[in-house]
C-alpha cells in the first residue's frame, strides 16, 4: 500500500511497527461419527487452541448461556458444546463466538462448535475471534454452518446420541505488523487532525473485500484524490490503515499508546468497516454539539440522498478506543443488510462489492473529512 | 417410503424397478498453480467421467459459447475452459453445464469448469446433470462458485496465465432403483387417473429438502390425508414418488413404457418440482379447454390468494414427457424466487424450508388433486 500511494503521487507515507498475534489455520476436519457418519463443514474461530490430535466426544446442543447454565456440571464433563443461537444482531450474537469456550470449559467441556455468526446461509462458515480467560483451561472452538447447527439440533431434540470427532491444528505465534499513515498536512494548523480509517488485516477465508477492503480502499483514497485535486484543507487530514483489527484492534490499540499525547489533536476521527455498500450519511459519536455540527454539514450532501445521520453512544471498530477518550468521530453508514452474509466467510470477496457504490462512498468519504479538515473552528468537544 | 405409507394407514402401495445411473462423488480437489497456489472449491458435474489421476493445465475463460467457437481450435486444444456466464434464466443458463463439456471437447479441451448455476452464491458450488454424445471424447467437468468464476475472470482479464490441477474421482454404474406408487381407488371410474408426484431422489450434496424433498413430501401426503379424512374421488388420485429425476428422468421414462397402453386413462397429471415455498396457483399445460376448466377450479382457492394460474407450453420435469403426449397437467405454482439459491448444493437442506408453507402446499395439493378427481366429466383434452 505505501508504494501504491507513493506510485499515485502522495508520499508523506510511514508505517509504524506493532506487534500482533498471528493466528494460522491448519487443517480442519469435522465428522459426525454417530447417530451416522457425516462430513460436516469446519471453520475454526481465530486464536483458538489446535485440538492435539483428534477429541472424540458426545454432542450436547444448547441455544444460550442460561440454557448451559441450568445443566449439571457432571453432563457437560468431558462433552462438545453446541451453541445454536440464532442471529438477532452482530452485537447480540457475537458473544456465542467470543466467549463460548470459556463459558463451555468452566463447566468442564472439551471444545465448543458455533453456529455461524450470519443472519442467512447458503452453507456458509464464518469465522472470527474468540477471547480466553486466564485460569480457564483454553478448549477448541470452531463455527458450522447453520444448516449444520440446525442438522444436529434435530438430532438432538428426537433424544438421539451425537458424537462427533474434531480435529484442528493451527498455530499462534507474535508477529511484526506495520500500521499505514498517511498525511495530506493541513495549511493553517497541520498539528491539529482529522483522521479517516479502515482496517487492512481481513480473515484468512475469502479476501476480506468487504471486511475492510472497501473501508481501507475509501479511507486511502481520500489523500490520494486529494493530491490529484490539489486540495490541502486547514487542518491535517490523516488517513490510517490500522493493522490486526480482527484479533482485538491491535494496531489502533499501539497506535493509541504511542501518540497517547497527541489526543488533543485529532479534532474527528472517522473509519469505515460496516461496508462500503450504498453510501447513507454518517453514524456520529460525541457531544450534542458535535452531532449538530456534523449534521449541517451532512445536509450539504442532500443533493445526492446522503444526508443521514445516525446518533451513537459509540461506533467504528478501531477508532471505539479513541471515541472513549473523548474523541469525537463517525463511522460510514451504509446501505448494509448484507454485511453480515459474508463477514468473516469465503463469501467475503469482491463478487459482493458493487463498483459503483464504493466509488459512491469513496467520494462521499472524501468530501465529508476534507469539509470538517476545513471547518474555521475547531470541534468543541462538549 | 412405502413402510411410512402403510403406518399411515394405506395399503394400496407398490413399487415399480427401474434400471438407473448410479454416479458416485469421490474424492474431488481444485488447486490453481499460476499466478500463484489458491485451493478452490469444486463440486464434479453428475455424471462427469472422472480425471484419471490429475489434470494440470492452463485455464481460458469465456463467457458463452459463442466465444468458445470464435476461438481457434489450436488455443482450445489441451486447456481447460471456464465458462463464466452470468445465471439469467435456468433455462437458458443450464445449457452450459449440461453442453460445456462436448462443446469444449469438440475443440479439444481436456476439462471444463463451470460457474454455478445460481443467482447467488455465498460462495457456493452447485452441480447437476451433464451430457455427453456418441463420437465425442468424454472430458471431465466441475462446477465452481461465482466468487472464484469472477476472481479466475478478473486475472485472465488482466492477461496472466492462470494454470490448475483439478482432480475427480467417481464412478457410474447402473442399478436398481424403484417408483413408488400409491393409489386411493376411485368409486366410479377407477380406471381412470389423476396423478400428483415428486421425485424421490436427489443430488448427494445437502439434503434435497426443496429439490425435491417438499415436493415429494406433499405428493405423498395426497393418499393419506384422503385416507385419514376417508374421502374417496371419483377417479382414481394416483401419487407417484418419481426415482432418478435428477440423471435423465429415468423413473418418469420407465412408467411411462411399462404404462404406454394406459395413458387415454389419464385425465390430468402433476408434479411439484420447483419448490414448497408460499403456494400460489398452478402452472398448467394443456389445451384452452383445459386452463379454462382448471381456472374454474382455482376460483375456489381464492379466499386463500390461491387461484394463481399461468398457462404453459409444458410444466413439470418428469412429468414433462407425458405432457409431451398430449396429457394435460400441471405444476405447484409458488414463491420461488429463492429455489436456484439452494438447488443441487449443499444448501439445500430443512434450514431452507418454512414449515407452514410446505403445509399450504400439501393442503392446497390435496385439495385441488381431489376436486380434478372428483370431476363430473373427464378432461376434454383439446
């Protein structure tokens, strides 16, 4: 990316190191061994332990973690968890990937099996991370398809026995990782800063297009086609490509501890990673002041129905760390209904980006961070 | 199937052998070598010969048949072809995977590849039927997602060399399988027919849950919820659990020679093939006597937003062939949109059907099989 952006013109290009963990698939194999033999589909969740050899264990499906919790400690021992929780939101669901292992290994499971965190299937696995607790023995968990999760469910609501046999080797190991900045400096006062974001780590399945491929594209564009336009606004408009966003937002986290005295600075910080479909408006976290200013600004883009703007407590994925210092931002909103049908799945390509909404955003993108780079005041905080 | 019919109480039921292809999946593996080593996802096309070991060669993609012909035999001749053309109707689209392979042989391919047959993928491979001819070499052929169909477009587009191993094993032998046949004797004129089917086999891949597990699932339910509410028709309602639809229609094939001195006694025959999502109507195929008296009937269904009729040269799949013979009949009409999204994958699987609506459609099937049968006149077939 920094020779791509040196190649168009831009060069106040640097990256900065940052340690990241760095999770590597091996090979996965999922086999229902009774009440028959099947090959059922397997995408081990990010930063899982490998299983060791095979586990060979006895299924026991839950929907929650009340449903695991009213069950005798002396039933889970030793058996596989199925969570099969149906999608309602990603922030709602997303814990049955996050913290099913240690909520399943508490009680003496062996591993967890997650139906896949997806609103709709055609067969699909999504993967994603998973967090550990200490002093919580660390078992495999792995995703599976809906239809997989809904296959054995049945299985398990006539009273059948399932047993099914897992295996998974991958390896975790730390890593040099760089995240990308790049500057457009502003005019007038280039110590203060306007930043645009996405991430440019994605999953190991699929090519990560949507996650973030569309939200790094459109933030690294911004310089860019500044540049070619010859614009500099007053103040320095910053775009950053964060690094290892997926395994716990390791690059922003680095970024956030180096230039810890630097925070005053950045009047707005934006980041685009709910994709880069039909371009909306904005999704705005901070003051009162801050929504109203961002507002009038918004109804410039009336013109071209992107005038939307959406209230939040917080938003963004990276940039969440800065917006709960203070920092007021926005995160790209979007025609996203899709989103999650390929999030973190082999789905997740440039078949499902449509060119012209991504040039959309990227112009939108653009013009909305130049504008308040721009802005004669500053943004008052509160 | 036939054991399920006699716990349900009816015993007019047998079965009919037929001699049928018996193509078996083994082992299948897709690896792109140049411009660099990606796995791809692959699913052979039933009834494909098998590779013999691996075939590597370099990859020309096309979009149609016609590019295939204005392309000169000496670049054709031992490569493999992509057709990567884009799913209008399955009518239309479905010619290139049952005709890629002897076209592509006919200018010397030694395989063929062939982007699902799908509106939508969310990377998912789809296979099906292929056909071969006499005097031209059998090639193998594999279907791929149209995520990868478009990512091996895009690198041919920007003329690099794409080169791939593709492996199948399988085999096809023939065997015995048998039609399922279930009668509820008409009181008056027992000779004559009305026949509702399904066809009972499906692809190895999901679970043939809509493809055709909800048409035969309401076909069969005909005979015994007559049976249950003790209603009798004036014709014979004949239900027929077709085999083999899915490699050439074999099932419909043979009943319809054991049958050939039988068919004057059928007065109108159906089939549901395309799905049980929301019932809506029929299809019917037959003379305007025939749409005009069936219209009639439908009126009934009306309160229930089921009087639905579409006219139609011919309906149906196995079903066709007797259409074919100037039989008049019909086909469940219903909300489909979503049937090539599941069709021969391993998508299709319960998770895709909505229970009530399936029993809409063994209700509104029933139903209106019942009144055909219970009709005072027989059909007037011109």
């Amino acid at each position: 990316m920094k020779d791509l952006t040196n190649k168009n013109g831009v060069f106040d290009v640097h990256t900065e190191d940052v340690m990241v963990p760095e999770w590597k698939r091996g090979l996965e194999s999922l086999k229902m061994l009774r009440p028959r033999l099947k090959q059922l589909s397997i995408l081990g969740i990010g930063l899982s332990v490998p299983t060791d050899g095979k586990i060979t264990a006895e299924v026991i499906v839950v929907s929650s973690f009340e449903e695991l919790e009213s069950i005798d400690n002396a039933i889970i021992k030793g058996k596989i968890i199925l969570f099969n929780t149906n999608f309602t939101t990603y922030e709602n669901t997303i814990q049955y990937r996050r913290n099913s292992a240690v909520k399943a290994a508490r009680k003496g499971a062996v591993a967890v099996l997650v139906r896949s965190i997806t609103p709709i299937s055609l067969y699909t696995t999504h993967t994603g991370d998973l967090v550990y607790e200490p002093h919580v023995k660390k078992i495999p968990a792995a995703a599976i398809t809906i239809e997989d999760a809904d296959f054995l469910q049945r299985i398990h609501n006539r009273g059948e026995v399932i047993v099914i046999e897992i295996q998974m080797s991958n390896e975790l190991k730390a890593n040099i990782s760089r995240n990308l900045i790049i500057d457009v400096k502003g005019y007038d006062i280039p110590d203060k800063m306007v930043i645009v974001s996405g991430h440019i780590d994605s999953w190991d399945v699929g090519q990560g297009a949507i996650d973030d491929g569309g939200g790094m594209m459109i933030s690294w564009f911004v310089p860019v086609v500044l540049n070619y336009l010859k614009l500099k606004p007053r103040r320095t408009l910053r775009a950053i490509l964060w690094t290892s966003e997926e395994v716990g937002l390791n690059g922003a986290k680095a970024y956030l501890e180096r230039h810890s005295d630097e925070l005053d600075n950045i009047d707005f910080i934006m980041e685009s990673d709910e994709g880069t479909f039909k371009p909306l408006g904005l999704e705005v976290a901070g003051s009162k002041n801050v929504t109203c200013l961002i507002n009038e600004i918004l109804q410039l883009f009336k013109p071209w129905d992107l005038n939307r703007l959406k209230v939040a407590n917080s938003t963004g994925s990276d940039i969440s760390i800065f917006i709960d210092k203070g920092i007021p931002g926005a995160s790209l909103l979007n025609k996203d209904d899709r989103y999650f049908w390929y999030h973190h799945s082999n789905a997740d390509t440039l078949t499902a980006q449509n060119k012209s909404d991504v040039l959309d955003c990227a112009a939108f993108w653009a013009a909305i961070s130049y504008l308040i780079a721009e802005l004669p005041v500053d943004i008052r905080r509160s």
